[in-house]
C-alpha cells in the first residue's frame, strides 16, 4: 500500500480546494429541485495542515430560490470542470455538507442557508 506523508496530503488538499475558488454550490432537494444556488468565496477553503481535512474558508450563503428538504450538493469550480457532489442535511445530521438558517428542517423560498461545515479530506493510503 502507497502510504502519503503529510506534506503530500496538504499540496493534494491545497490544489484540490483551490479549483473550486469562486465557483458555485448547488444544494437540490431529493426531487432534484435546486434549492439555493450559492457563489463560493474567492478563497474557498483554508490551508491544508497536517494532513487535512480542509475546511470551507469564509462565509458560503445564498438566497433560497425554492422551498424543500435538503438532499444533496453539487460544488462546481468556476469553470465548470471539476465538480463534488455529496449529501446536504441540517446543522448536526452527519451529512457531507451541513446548513444553518434552515426553518423546521426545510430550505424556504426567500431565506437564506448558509454552509455551517463542509471539508474535503485526503486519505493517508491509496
């Protein structure tokens, strides 16, 4: 098995999160409704250290455009060639990307969500 130092997983972590600066979040309901469509800062996560994980960097929040329960993400960079995709629930549900501001669960036409945590890990091995 390929085991990566540290210093390797920080520069992967650190090239992977720089290809989504100033992209864009989609989160969708189970239905594939987009919900909230967010503009992700300039910098959109902090540096890698030790290893990972890296974290959201700033503040990712959006106008809800339609009324659902959260399901899923989809993080496109600025160019729309890379993408991450994953599961989207409230603060605490051990979804991939957690969202604050949510009313009794639902993302509502008009509000606004806001990321409370998302982070992209590099495993040790491959």
């Amino acid at each position: 098995m390929t085991v990566l130092n540290d210093a390797h997983r920080n520069a992967i972590l650190d090239a992977t999160g720089a290809q989504f600066d100033g992209g864009t979040l989609t989160i969708f309901d189970g239905s594939a409704t987009a919900l909230v469509v967010i503009d992700v800062p300039a910098t959109a996560f902090v540096a890698a250290t030790g290893g990972g994980p890296i974290a959201k960097a700033g503040t990712w929040s959006g106008t809800n455009i339609a009324t659902g329960t959260p399901a899923t993400f989809v993080l496109q960079s600025s160019d729309e060639t890379q993408t991450r995709t994953g599961t989207a629930g409230a603060t605490g549900s051990g979804a991939d990307m957690e969202l604050a501001d949510l009313e009794a669960g639902e993302i509502v036409t008009g509000g606004v969500t806001t990321v409370d945590t998302y982070t992209i890990a590099q495993p040790s091995g491959a």
